[in-house]
C-alpha cells in the first residue's frame, strides 16, 4: 500500500532540502510548539514547519445552517484576510535570514492552511499537504509546482537520513456535525472576493477538511542509531477504524494507515507521538503506536489572541492518568514556542528563552489567581477536541472559560480576570 515516490515527483523536495550523506551522529530533534497546530520540526539542519496559523480569524464572523445546528463553522458571513503583519513578525524572529526547508499542511480548515501559502511565498519553502491545501495555496499565489498533494501512503526521503511517511488519517467531530468532520476536498482554487482579496473561510465554503486528515510519522536514522515520532493535528474515535472515501476512492482507516506506516519503517513503537484527541483518541492510537513520550497537540482553543501568549493551562486527568498507566510520559506545555529535544535519551524540554523575548513572550506564562482556581475546579481544560471548539454540548471548561472572559470583558475590574500573562 505504501508508495515510494520516485526520484523525479520528489524533485519538489529534494531541490528545497538536498540529500547530503548520512553522518554518523546521535539524532536529535528539536519540536517546537508555536500555538495551535503550529509546529516547528528541526531534524539536524533540517527546518520544517507545520500548519503556521497566526491569523486568528473572529469566531463572530461564522455560522451554522438552520438544518445543521452543530455545524457551527459551515459558513462565513464575509470573507477574511491575511495577518501578514503578524506572519511577518514570527518570521522575523523565528527564522530571520535562515532556510525553511519544508511546510507541511495537515488538513485544510482555515486554522491549519489559512497561513501557509503565504509561508511558502515569503520563504519559498515547498509545501506538502492534501488536494484542498494545495488548491488554496494557488488561489493565493503559490504555483501549482510549488504544492505537493499527497493522499496516504508516500514516502519521502529528506535526505541525511531523514524519511517521513505520510499516514492518511480522518478528522475529530462526528455525525453531528458532518460537514466539518466528515471528508471532503475542493475541486478548485476558491476564488478571492473582488472587493477585499479575501476568502471564506467556512468548513463548507472555501476551506473544507480536505478529505480528512494527514499525519506524518518521522525516522531518522544516523549511523545505526534511529529516533521516530509521529505528528497527527486532529483525529476522532468515532470513525477511527472506517475507511475514509473520498468521492468514491477508499483512502483506507487511519488506525490501518498507521499500522501499514509503521509496518514499512520496521517500527514497532515511537519514541514520540505529539498528538491531539485526548483519552479517546489515545485509547485507540497507544496500543498500535505504543509511544515512550506524549506531546499535546491542537487543545488551546482557536480563536484566542495569539500575542498574550498561552490563554490557560494544558490539564487532562484522564489522559494524564491513562498515559501513566501505559508508562507513557506526558509533556504538557507552559507556553507557546515550548521546545522539547526529543533525543534516544528521552524527551528534555527547553524554555526556548531567547526567541520567546523577541516573540514578547514570558519563558513560562503566569495565570491570575482566578484562572488558576477556575482550572482547579475541572478535569479538563479542554474545550473541543482540536477543531471541535464550540460543539455542543460545551464541555466544562468552555463554559467557565467563557464566563470569566465575558466577566473580564464586561466589568471593567481587570483585577477579576486578568488578560493571561498578567498576575494579579
């Protein structure tokens, strides 16, 4: 089932990364979390970013239809722009003068691909990602040579021992809200509004999921010793062991995907999963994928303000609980640009101090009190799995988030919900 892209499709890739020799060196890898489903991979000399949303589009701006009342983000009632100040401003400090070597797309809502065509033009990095992705990226620019669509199953050599494997996966929600969760891919480029340039950025406009989800799993082999960790931005056991048709091609099930990915890399475990769903999730994805380390992914909301920094705490009792009883140590972040140096030795996490200064970002974010006895009070800080803020029935925690936001907003007293960042 896998497929081994050939030397001339991989000519996208290989030009933008070289393939030097293997050395002989212990791996490391460097992942860093940037907020959201926003990543930064640096495998050796090897920089690869994923999703790089920091637009934040108002969540006033969508809507559910009539028939579909937990479809909440279908449509849009005016299109949206770009944040390229804001782009502009992580680029500056987070790359400066130095290469982007590859930008992955994991599915194609607006808070993974809204950013990433712009990404690719200001840094000329390729990008890989789904049949959605890649039409989104030529509507805003990018050449049709400058977006590789994958659909499951390829395999990519990135050269100094570098091989990523691309796991087809499908997308959290459920029957309730089909147009977001179910999979779906555009047929062509959306067409920018003539007045603004913008698009619109409804799950049923412009921006579908893109026929589910792709995910990636990672090996890097230096000299005998190899390091692997596998990346998913969203994921849902309720259809975790269907087939995922897309316009009436069976893509596979995503538990199967995974088991084929690690099958053809000769993996029976991972020394990393940074992974999104929760317990659910994990309960499904751990006993085939048998992680040493776990590393959130896609739970701080999507429409909280990016340059505060980290809106709440990561608390998760149940996942935390049903890691450790699989042994599985749980990283959770304290900010965003949180690094973790994923060695053979295990995972280290690293405060990434500088570039935080330069972002505006405390090393650690501090919350108010109230925050902090707000999060005491729950088992979750979840608010809907990856994309799935908002659904019904809200958790607990989207509910006394809300509150206390809109009693901040609307009081006047900063002292009763500070911004987060500033300690009372």
């Amino acid at each position: 089932m896998t497929r081994r892209i050939t030397a001339l499709a991989l000519a996208l890739v290989v030009s933008a990364l070289g393939a030097p020799p293997v050395q002989a060196q212990t791996p490391r890898v460097e992942l860093t979390w940037m907020s959201i489903a926003n990543w930064e991979l640096k495998i050796g000399a090897k920089r690869i970013w994923m999703d790089a949303y920091f637009s934040r589009l108002p969540q006033a701006s969508f809507y559910a239809p009539p028939t579909l009342p937990g479809d909440q983000y279908a449509y849009t009632r005016s299109p949206q722009g770009i944040d390229m100040d804001a782009i502009r401003k992580v680029r500056d400090a987070a790359l400066g003068s130095e290469k982007l070597d590859l930008l992955l797309v994991g599915h194609s809502h607006w808070d993974h691909s809204w950013d990433s065509p712009s990404w690719a033009k200001l840094t000329g990095a390729p990008m890989i990602g789904g049949v959605s992705s890649c039409l989104q990226a030529q509507a805003q620019g990018v050449p049709a040579a400058g977006c590789r669509s994958v659909s499951g199953g390829e395999k990519f050599d990135l050269g100094d021992g570098i091989t990523m494997r691309v796991v087809r996966f499908n997308h959290s929600g459920d029957a309730s809200n089909p147009i977001q969760h179910f999979a779906r891919e555009l047929y062509r480029p959306p067409i920018p509004d003539a007045a603004t340039g913008g698009f619109r950025a409804g799950v049923g406009e412009d921006y579908p999921n893109g026929g589910g989800n792709r995910a990636f799993l990672f090996t890097i082999d230096r000299g005998g010793e190899q390091l692997s960790f596998f990346i998913n931005n969203s994921a849902s056991p309720f259809d975790l062991d269907k087939d995922i048709i897309v316009d009436g091609v069976n893509h596979g099930s995503p538990l199967n995907n995974l088991r084929a990915a690690l099958r053809d890399a000769g993996l029976t475990q991972v020394d990393a999963w940074i992974g999104t769903g929760g317990k659910p999730v994990a309960e499904q994805i751990v006993p085939i994928l048998r992680p040493k380390h776990y590393i959130p992914n896609h739970w701080d909301g999507l429409f909280n303000a990016f340059w505060p920094g980290l809106p709440f705490p990561f608390k998760d009792d149940n996942l935390q609980a049903y890691l450790r009883e699989q042994n599985i140590a749980l990283y959770p972040q304290k900010q965003y640009f949180d690094k973790f140096i994923l060695t053979k030795a295990g995972v280290q996490p690293d405060a990434n101090a500088v570039l935080k200064q330069k972002l505006g970002f405390a090393p650690e974010q501090k919350f108010s009190q109230a925050l902090r006895d707000a999060v005491a009070m729950v088992d979750s800080t979840s608010i809907g799995d990856d994309c799935g803020e908002g659904f019904a029935p809200p958790s607990k925690w989207a509910h006394v988030f809300a509150v206390m936001e809109a009693l901040r907003e609307t009081s006047g007293r900063e002292g009763l919900m500070p911004r987060p960042g500033i300690v009372e």
